[in-house]
C-alpha cells in the first residue's frame, strides 16, 4: 500500500508531521538506500526499506487495547521485582505494545495498551489537557469548600499550584466518596491534592481518559480491543483524524 513518508514517519514513532518533515528536509531519511527528499513522496510501507537517523523503521499495524490495571501490578513494560501490566496480555501480543502514561502500584482502572507512539505522546503532552476522572475513597470529610479549592489549584509543594480540577462528592462522610477529573499527570497528583487538606486516598481506580470509559463489565486485568468509534473519538480528541489524506 502507497503512503506519504511523512505519514508513514509518524505513524512509526518519529514524530509529528511537521517534526518529521523537518528531519526529511535535513537528509536524514533514507528509502532504499536513496536519500529521500520530499515529505509527500510515496512509498511502499511493507516493502519499501526506510531508515532515519541511521535506524531502520519497519511497518507495524498499530493494534490498542482498553486494560483494566488491577492493583499490584505495575505500570511497564518489564519489571524485575513486581508483575507488570504486560503480564497479563499471552506473549503472542505483547511485541511493540506499551502502557500510555501510568498508574501507581496501589491505583486500579483504565490504561491504553498500544504501539501507537504519536497516539500515546499526544495524549501525554501537557498541551493537550486530556482530561482523566478517577473515583477514589478518601479517608477524611470532603466538603463543598474543597470543591471550590480544587477548582482554583492545589498547592501540593511544586512552584505553581495544580491546573484547576472537577471535584464531585458522591458522600461525605469519615470515609468519603468522590470522582476526581484532572487534566494533569504530576507524580502521586490524586493523593497528593487530598493530602495538601488534611485528609488521606485509601483506594484509587482511574475510570476514563479522555473519550475512552472503563466499563463495569471489564475485571481487573481483563482487556479489549478498542472499537472504530472509540478509535476515530480518540483520535479527534487528540487532533489526529482517522480521515487524514495520504
């Protein structure tokens, strides 16, 4: 199948569009063995050989999975102490697939497994402030006055104070109930914002990210194929069209 070598170059990882585009123009990619000199030009991604920077890039079929991390397991791809989330897919699947972004050893709920690296680094990037709800039990009263703080920032001991977050009581009570939606990924950010008012996360489980929801039907460290619908919806969060010309 003939495809543009820009796309083909962030399809596999290197970069952006515009980021890949540069890295033609510098000389830096070769198509069988022939200096390649313009992002529109079209190639054969199954056959045809592509290097950049002196790497050989091969064609993979990007593959994604909704995972359910159960706790206990961590969030990589090897580990050589605890059991990873990879563990849970047959080796068979496992070549080129890993988490997006993580989860702490303790937290359960949705994780994206792909081999998609430009999916992966847009929903990571800071820029795009893709939202994610987690539903935690808190140790404490959470009352309507943390709602308001949450929504202007939390100091929880970084030079600014977290980017505003959607605070939702389910109960209040000594051991509350609440979803949290934070468009962040600061290291421990759930447990630390409800450390910085006095109260303590005794369990965590993320539920959505972005567009893609954590059904109830899907057990901890069970997985499924993303739908088309939740693939184009994904992709649209991120700016990434599945219509996209090649």
């Amino acid at each position: 199948m003939a495809v543009r070598l820009d796309k083909f170059l962030s399809d596999t990882g290197v970069g952006t569009r515009t980021e890949v585009k540069k890295i033609i123009k510098s000389g830096q990619v070769t198509v069988n063995g022939r200096t390649a000199q313009k992002p529109e030009e079209k190639i054969d991604e199954q056959n045809d050989r592509v290097f950049c920077c002196g790497r050989e890039l091969r064609y993979v079929p990007f593959t994604y999975y909704i995972f359910h991390k159960p706790a206990g397991c961590v969030t990589a791809v090897s580990d050589a102490v605890h059991k990873t989330v990879m563990d849970y897919f047959p080796q068979s699947k496992r070549e080129g697939l890993f988490p997006v972004g993580r989860l702490d050893l303790d937290t359960e709920g949705l994780l994206l497994i792909t081999n998609d690296g430009q999916l992966a680094h847009e929903l990571l990037s800071p820029n795009r402030h893709i939202p994610k709800t987690y539903y935690a039990k808190i140790s404490g009263k959470v009352t309507d006055s943390d709602v308001n703080l949450f929504a202007e920032g939390v100091d929880i001991g970084e030079k600014r104070l977290t980017a505003p977050a959607l605070l939702k009581i389910l109960q209040s009570d000594n051991e509350s109930e609440i979803e949290l939606t934070i468009t962040e990924g600061k290291f421990h950010q759930v447990k630390r914002m409800f450390q910085a008012i006095g109260t303590e996360v005794v369990y965590l489980k993320r539920i959505s990210m972005g567009s893609l929801l954590l059904e109830e039907s899907l057990l901890p460290g069970e997985y499924r194929a993303l739908t088309g619908e939740e693939l184009f919806r994904l992709r649209r969060q991120t700016g990434r069209s599945m219509e996209e010309k090649v």
